[in-house]
C-alpha cells in the first residue's frame, strides 16, 4: 500500500499530487456520496487511440480508476473534520486490504493520501443493488438504468433478484468470517458487475467500517441493512430474508445462530427506543 | 394487502374551512393552539399559546410535578388560546389532543382534559402522534415539500423520511435523545432551565473557544449520545475545569472552562447529526432538509445544516421557536388532516402512550 504523504514534491503547485490528480482534464465527478466525492479519472492521460503508433497494436487499455475525495466539510469544527477524516481514509484503506486478503469482492487500492482524504480505487463497471432491485431507482436520477423502453435492468446481468440477494448474503458472510464490520450496509454500497467468474457482487464505500470479533457489531450491520432494505425498496422483507438465509450458509450453522438469536435482539432494541419523553 | 392498494392522498375536498383545537403537553410544556384549513388548501394559525414548567438550575421535570403543572394551567392556556383566536368551542370541527409518545404523567393530564371537552361540547376527538405534528407543523410553515427531516428534541433523536404514506424513520438515537444529552449536561454545570437549558448551552457555546476531544459516535445511520454525555460530565471534573471559566493565575494556561464544554458538546453531537442526516439525503437521494424539535431553533445546528446542504445543492428548512417547541397548534394541524381524511379517536379509545412510534402512522392525507 503505497501512502503518499501530503507533503508538496511537485515544484509547479503547492497542491498534494493526490489533488492535482483531480484537476487532470479526464477527471469527472460522478457522484456526491454521504461523505465524499467521487470521480472517475485516468492515472495515464487517455491515449489518442486514432493517433500515431499505437494503431495497429491493440493499444494498452487504460482502465479507469475511482478517486474517493473526502473533501473538507466545512459545517464540522477543523480539528474534527481533520482528524475523521484522517482516521477514516486509512481505516477504509485498511478494511478493504483486509478483505481483499480474505477473499471478499471489494475493489482493489491503487492509492492512499490520507492527509487530504484522497483514496484512488479500482473502477468497478456495473450498477448498484439499489438501481437493480425493485423500488430503488432514483427520482432524479442522470443515469436511468431502467431504460424508458421499461426493460428489466436484471437483463444484461443474466440473473434475478433472488441470485443477487444470494451473492449479498455470501459476501456479507465471507466479511463477517473476516471480523470485518461494514458500518454502512445500503444497497446504495453494493455494485453489480460481470467478473471473470461470472456476475458477482462487490461491496464498496468502506468508509465507516472497523474491525470487530463481536456478535454484536455483525449484527447491527445486518440490522442497518435490513432497515436500508426496507426504507429503498418497499415489501423487501422477503429479500432481505434470502439475504440472511444467504448469510447464514455462508457462515455455518453454529455462528450464524448466535449472530442471528443477537440480530433478534437489536431489532427489539431500534423498536423498545421509540423514545420517552 | 395493503401493498397492491395505490397509496393515494384520502383528504376530503373541504366544503367549509375547518377549525382544530390542539392539545399538546406531552414534556414540560404546555401548548394550545386553534388551526384554520382554509378552502384554498392552506392554514392559518389563529392562537398559539404555550405555558413551560421550567424547574430550578440542576434539576429537570420529574413526571409528576410536571402533570401538576399541566393540570393547573390547562384551563387558562385554552381560555386564552380561544381569546386570542377568537373563536368559540362551539365552532369547532374536532379537538386534536397528544397521543404520545412522552412522560405518562403529563400526557394523561391533558388527554383528560380533551376528552372533557370533547363531551362537553360534543365535539369529535383525534389523537395525534407528537412527532407527526412536529413534522407536518415544520412541513406547513416551511412550504418544503417532500424533505428529509430531522426530528431532534428532548425526547427525540430522529432521521426521517417519507415513503408511501408512512414517515419512515431512518436513523435514530440508539440510547439517549440529543435534547435530553444537553439538558442534562446543563444541570451538571449548573446553567438555568429558563427559558430552556437548551438555550443556555447555546449561549455559553458562543463564548468556547477550545474544543475538547469527546467520542464520535455514529453507528451506520445511527447515533449514540449517552457516551459522549458521560465523557463531557466527566470533564466537568477534570482538574482543568474551571467552573467560574477563568484561570488562576497567569500560569494556569491549561484550562477547560463550561463554556468550551457547551462548544464542544455542541460542535460534536451536531456534527454527528449532520452527518446521519447527509447521509441519508445521499441515500434518498433528496435535496431538502426540514428540521424540526425543539433543538431545532438551535441557530448553530442550523447554520451547521445549512453548509451541509449548500454544498449538496439543497436547501435547509427550519421554523423558530414558536413551531420548533412544542406546541399546540402541530397537533391541530396534524389532528386536522386526519379529521379530514374521516379519522377520529372513539372515547373509548382515546387513550395515551408512552411509546408511539413515529412510523406507526399511517399518513393518509399524502399521496
């Protein structure tokens, strides 16, 4: 994992190169997530492909990579922002080296510059759960997946909700085996894509996870998934059940037990709190 | 089957503006107000009345006192909430009173007294949600149409959003309300319940300038505050506090004085909310923030709420004191639209409770 310091080496600007990098003319903004900005940019300056040379030979695809800038949020207090900040691009950077090393889908790093919140990761070419399970697109939203034709956005993905819900609760198994806690389960943080091995879910946006052996962090994540489920996509609790049954393969019987007898609990604790006073 | 029903809006076209008493003493303040629906869709507040039972410093409402308040004001509050609206009981379509949830105590007091009325004077009785006024009353007054809203007072912690007649409840506190965290902390330093604790944090924040490191503690689109309570009450006997915020003598440089506390409480428990709020915008994909509550008039909170949706392109909407506090006329208003969607509350049924979830309503009256 290579950190690049903050510190300015480039002569021209006083910027850190991890922001000069968001100035580069292929740089586009893709979204404005909960906490952070999110570009798509190319590490190389995409080549002329019609241009000299490199015509003939299948010229080396330069895929793109996902630059995550937790820019500063200017309604939190400085030495607060800075230090959030701080601690959470290099607890992202390190849960997702943790996953990749247990064999969780997530996307790879490329680069880490947590002074200026900068975190480069692979570009992951597909569409979020959210956008594919039923309820969940967008009012306005730039990039329709489901066509106006009304076609089923499953489609090119050649599987349906059900298989999708499967491959979640693998994945959120395989995280859990790992100690691995999310802290922020949507189906917003979960991408579709086709891989190597066929159509896989990825999970992403690690940036509030941590890393825990206690059942009850496994089971509040579920918990917070469960009430993302519910709140995007309306009568979900059938998926969301396909999601735990899932899960609970994945984690074998005996574990999943008590995760699932905890998950009981915490359902009852978000009901008992309906507040007093 | 309810989920293949088409969830449309059930409000009556009006054949004459309506007129709603509103009850409200669900904490300890006691509210009456009279609402007007008007024939072109809007409301006019007609009196909005408000009576607090503020303790001494160091001390909160303990339930019983608190209903004994109630009970000695209620006549008077509504005798001048009628006054000032100039309207006659006679007049009126229905009496709204608080169903919950709140303190047992109090809420009984004044569902009691509605119902009286309510035999007295032959008069319909619906009884509302607190939290569904809150957000209707913010939802009048502001003009926003379809915002996330954030629900924060002494009771309440929470991140709402709607969704097919129900106000969903994305985030919440997971222990203590934000409200009951700064009441609390002003009585360990000892700062005046009048007008409201509250209040006085905001005033003393104004004056910190050193920011304590206290806990962060958001838990997905969750927050938990009884941490943090504990760890700035425990600074509050550091041995660097100050209480009188000044320092000894021209040495003492390290010092931590009541006010930097109040700053720092507020600068992380509002940054905490800020950031469930923001994220579920992202999730929802929304672009309009209502704040209501009572830490809702909270100008810091605001301001802090205010940037955030800036730089999303959004918008903030808040009230001031008069809607933010409890009130009487949010349940007229929220009682009124469910008397014109044909809902009321039979006399053997007008009960109150404790515990009455903000999601188990069904919000007839949207679409």
């Amino acid at each position: 994992m290579a950190t690049s310091i903050g510190s300015s080496s480039g002569p021209p600007s006083h910027l850190s190169p991890s922001l000069v990098l968001l100035q580069s003319p292929t740089c586009k903004p893709i979204s404005q997530g909960a906490e952070a900005r999110v570009f798509k940019t190319y590490l190389s300056p995409p080549l002329p492909t019609a241009a000299a040379g490199f015509n003939a030979a299948s010229p080396p695809q330069v895929s793109p990579i996902l630059l995550k800038h937790r820019f500063k949020k200017a309604y939190r207090h400085e030495i607060l922002d800075t230090a959030l900040t701080k601690a959470r691009v290099a607890g992202e950077a390190r849960a997702l080296l943790k996953c990749l090393r247990s064999g969780v889908n997530v996307p790879s790093i490329l680069m880490v510059d947590a002074q200026e919140g900068m975190l480069g990761l692979e570009w992951i070419d597909g569409h979020s759960v959210r956008q594919l399970l039923p309820g969940g697109e967008e009012e306005e939203d730039d990039d329709p997946v489901t066509a106006d034709s009304g076609e089923d956005p499953l489609t090119p993905y050649c599987i349906d909700a059900d298989t999708i819900t499967q491959l979640i609760g693998a994945q959120l198994a395989k995280l859990h085996k790992a100690d691995i806690v999310h802290g922020d389960l949507t189906t917003s943080n979960m991408m579709v894509r086709r891989g190597r091995a066929g159509t896989e879910v990825v999970l992403i946006d690690f940036g509030l996870s941590f890393t825990s052996t206690l059942v009850e962090d496994k089971a509040v994540d579920l918990y917070v998934l469960e009430r993302a489920f519910a709140s995007t996509h309306p009568d979900s609790e059938p998926m969301f059940a396909k999601v735990l049954e899932s899960y609970g393969k994945g984690l074998g019987q005996k574990e999943w037990g008590v995760v699932n007898k905890r998950l009981d609990e915490v359902r009852l604790r978000g009901r008992k709190r309906s507040m007093v006073g | 089957m309810p989920g293949l029903l088409q969830m449309r809006c059930q409000l009556t076209v009006q054949d004459r503006p309506h007129l709603a008493l509103g009850l409200e003493g669900s904490a300890n303040k006691l509210g009456v107000g009279v609402i007007r629906h008007e024939l072109d869709g809007s409301a006019t507040v007609l009196s909005n009345v408000r009576h607090t039972y503020i303790t001494p410093p160091g001390e909160g409402f303990q339930p019983r006192d608190t209903a004994l308040h109630h009970r000695h004001w209620a006549l008077n509050v509504i005798n001048d909430s009628l006054r000032t609206a100039g309207v006659s009981v006679h007049a009126l379509d229905c009496i709204c009173y608080t169903k919950g949830p709140g303190m047992g105590a109090p809420l009984q007091s004044v569902a009691l007294v509605a119902r009286t009325i309510s035999l007295l004077y032959d008069k319909p009785l619906i009884g509302v949600n607190h939290c569904i006024g809150h957000i209707e009353m913010g939802r009048e007054i502001t003009g926003a149409k379809n915002p996330i809203v954030l629900y924060v007072s002494g009771g309440n912690t929470q991140v709402i959003a709607y969704s097919r007649q129900c106000y969903r409840i994305f985030g919440e506190t997971l222990d203590i309300a934000v409200g009951n965290c700064l009441d609390r902390f002003a009585r360990v330093i000892n700062l005046s319940n009048d007008p409201s604790p509250g209040y006085n944090i905001e005033q003393e924040a104004k004056r910190g300038k050193r920011l304590v490191t206290l806990p962060y503690a958001t838990k997905g689109m969750d927050v938990s505050l009884s941490g943090i309570l504990t760890s700035v009450e425990a600074l509050a006997y550091d041995k660097r506090f100050r209480q009188d915020g000044k320092p000894k003598g021209p040495e003492d440089t390290d010092i931590i004085t009541p006010a930097d506390l109040c700053f720092s409480l507020q600068e992380t428990v509002f940054a905490m909310l800020v950031e469930i709020t923001e994220r579920a915008m992202a999730h929802v994909g929304s672009k309009e923030v209502l704040i209501v509550g009572g830490v809702g008039c909270n100008e810091r909170l605001q301001e802090m709420m205010g940037i955030m949706a800036k730089e999303r392109n959004g918008q903030v909407f808040a009230t001031d004191e008069r809607f933010c506090i409890d009130n009487g006329i949010m349940i007229a208003q929220a009682g009124l639209l469910a008397f014109r969607c044909g809902i009321t509350t039979p006399l053997a049924k007008s009960t109150c409770t404790q515990r009455y979830r903000t999601d188990q309503v069904e919000v007839l009256w949207r679409s």
